[in-house]
C-alpha cells in the first residue's frame, strides 16, 4: 500500500470520526435544550438569472453566557478576556449536518440540504430580478430563518473587483504567528487596522456600480466578524468567500490558498462572463502566483493585477514577484508590485480604471 493510498484512509478515518464526535455532541444539545437551530446566511451573488447562495446551519444557545470577568481585573484585561472569550467561540461550533435548508428564491421556494460541515452552496434561478441588493429568506428546523443577502451584478457592467483580506485590507500579519494570533484572538474588530487608504481606493474602483467580492483563507467561522470589519471601515460590501477549518479529504486542517482561490476566482469568471476583474493580493503568500497563472489562462478576463508588497519579507521573495510581475506585465496583463495604496490608484487611474480626481482623496488617507 503506497503513502498516498494510506494518507487518504487515515484522512477518511478522521473524518468518519469527526462526524461520529459532532453528531453525538449536537444531538446531546438539542436534548439538552441549551442549543437551537440557528441560520448564518453568508453574502450572495449572481445575475439577473442565477445567484449562487450560501448559509450555515448551526447550534445557537438558547441563553447567551455572561462575559463578564470578575471585578478583580482591570480595564484591560476584562477586554481581552471578553475578546478571547468571544473570539473563541466563533471556532467552538456545532454544525447541523445534512438537514434541509429551504432557500425562498424569487423564482420559487428550493430545498436543499446541508454538508457534513452544516453548509450550504447552491445556485438558484431567478425570474430576471433587478441589479442591485436581493435579499433571499432562508428557513430551517424548528423555526431557523435568516435571510442571504445576494448582489445581484449588473450586466452592462464589464469590470470586477476581487481582493484578498488578511494583509490586503485588514493587518493581520500573516508572516509572524504570534501577530496573526493576537489579531484574530485578543483583538476586538473595533480595533483592528485597515490598511491605509484602502477603503478610499475601493470606493472609487467600484464608483461606477462594480462589484466587489473578497476571497480569503480565512475561515467561515469568522464571516460575521470581517463583515463587521468591511462595514465598519467604510469599504464596499460584497460576497465573502471563505473557506472551512478543520479536516478534509486533502489535510487534516485546511486547504492552503493555491487549492482554494484559484479555483474560487476561475468560477466567478465562469460565473460573471462579462467581467474583467482587477485583482488585488498581497506578497505574504501565493497571491502573485495565483493571480499569475490566471492571467495567463485567460488574458482577456483580467484589466490588471496589484500585490502590496509586505513589511519582512525575505529579499529574495521579493525579487521573484518583482520577476512575475514583469513577465506578466510583457506577457499583456499589467502587473504591479506596490507599497502603498497611492500607487494602485495612480496605476488604475492610468487605465481608465477609476477617476483621475479620486486619487488625491486617497493620497489623503495615506499617513
């Protein structure tokens, strides 16, 4: 039997496990009583005739625990303990496995039921709705409900925008652990740092009615908290596409970001034919390598592509993308390595991509 063949039966082992675990804790919960069903709608989107949407159905309590620390500690630290606290329980989830989530679509009422991760992925027609805002309810046992919002692309519009979150909007400091830890775990969103000018640049690269749609290793569990976060910073709103932590067919935690984004970013050019996009990464991991290939897989779907260019990377690194960027560049994509948002801005103006007068108003947000 070769490493492979053994890999796979230990990862399906695993597997059937963790089923075994989660379903003996959820249904000791419902009997219980202390958990209900509850529906986490994600952010749509499609057109005028499909929309892709997406949910979770998972375990709510019935009564919220009190965070509140005792009186001993101070100001700080009952922060962090509430921070930690509610930071921990975004990952501390019970999933309600393959149980029927009916989807209201305005072309009628589709049922559909979740994965063994309590997901839901489906693409519904639609009666040619208007572009804009959709809004999709959702319901489930025992009185879930929810509703999807569901962008709804206009389809006179030819260009999209797609961008990576962690280090591309949103400090995380994905290099070094102990930052990443910090910043996902102790930091409360209020406090967490947008990259300077960031929110300026995406508001004015979709002025004209573009859509936006943010694709990132980050986990599912932390939707609400980066929708808070795009809300909170004044960037435009748009489909969070992340991805599952835990064991899988292909690992025991989670897919790096060479199996999740390229084929995530090549379904939305399926998905939106009439759609250039503009793609924005970071130099941190295989951001310029992804947004490469797809380049040069399909040439006339991309209008340029940026990598902000991170603080601590090794030299040699640097020297590679700055390479890439320049065979991609001659190749007939431009491709450009940044430092700051300016300098996306002065680029993207320069193609037409957004006005001339916006980037002052986003050299205006740099320090």
């Amino acid at each position: 039997m070769n490493r492979m063949r053994l890999k796979r039966l230990a990862l399906a082992s695993v597997l059937a496990l963790e089923d075994v675990v989660e379903s003996g804790i959820a249904l000791g919960a419902q009997v219980a009583g202390r958990r209900h069903p509850m529906i986490v709608p994600f952010i749509g989107h499609g057109t005028p005739t499909r929309a892709r949407i997406g949910a979770r159905l998972v375990l709510a309590r019935r009564e919220a625990e009190s965070v509140e620390p005792p009186p001993t500690e101070s100001t700080s630290q009952r922060s962090r303990r509430a921070t930690l606290k509610v930071s921990l329980a975004r990952f501390l989830t019970v999933e309600v496995t393959r149980t029927p989530v009916t989807i209201h679509a305005p072309g009628g009422d589709v049922v559909v039921r979740t994965d063994r991760d309590g997901y839901v992925d489906h693409e519904v027609a639609l009666p040619g709705v208007d572009p804009g805002w959709l809004e999709v309810p959702l319901s489930g046992p025992d009185g879930a409900h929810g509703v999807a919002q569901v962008l709804v692309v206009d389809q006179a519009t030819d260009v999209g925008i797609v961008s990576d979150i962690d280090d591309t909007i949103l400090h995380t400091g994905l290099l070094r652990a102990r930052d990443f830890l910090r910043a996902t775990l102790l930091t409360d969103i209020t406090e967490r740092t947008p990259l300077p000018g960031a929110a300026a640049l995406y508001r004015a690269l979709t002025a004209p009615g573009r859509p936006i749609f943010y694709v990132s290793t980050s986990p599912w569990n932390l939707h609400e908290m980066l929708l808070q976060f795009v809300r909170l910073r004044g960037f435009p709103l748009g489909p969070l596409l992340l991805t599952d932590w835990g064991p899988s067919h292909t690992g025991l935690f989670r897919i790096g970001a060479q199996q999740h984004k390229p084929p995530l970013v090549r379904r939305l050019l399926s998905e939106h034919p009439g759609l250039r996009m503009v793609l924005i990464g970071d130099s941190g991991q295989e951001d310029p390598e992804i947004y490469a290939d797809i380049a040069r897989d399909h040439p006339d779907r991309v209008a340029a592509i940026y990598i902000r260019r991170i603080t601590g990377l090794d030299l040699g690194r640097g020297a590679e993308i700055d390479d890439l960027a320049a065979e991609v560049t001659a190749a007939g994509v431009p491709m450009l390595v940044v430092d700051d948002s300016a300098q996306i801005a002065g680029h993207a103006a320069g193609l037409g991509l957004l006005d001339a007068e916006a980037v002052s108003a986003i050299r205006a947000d740099l320090p």
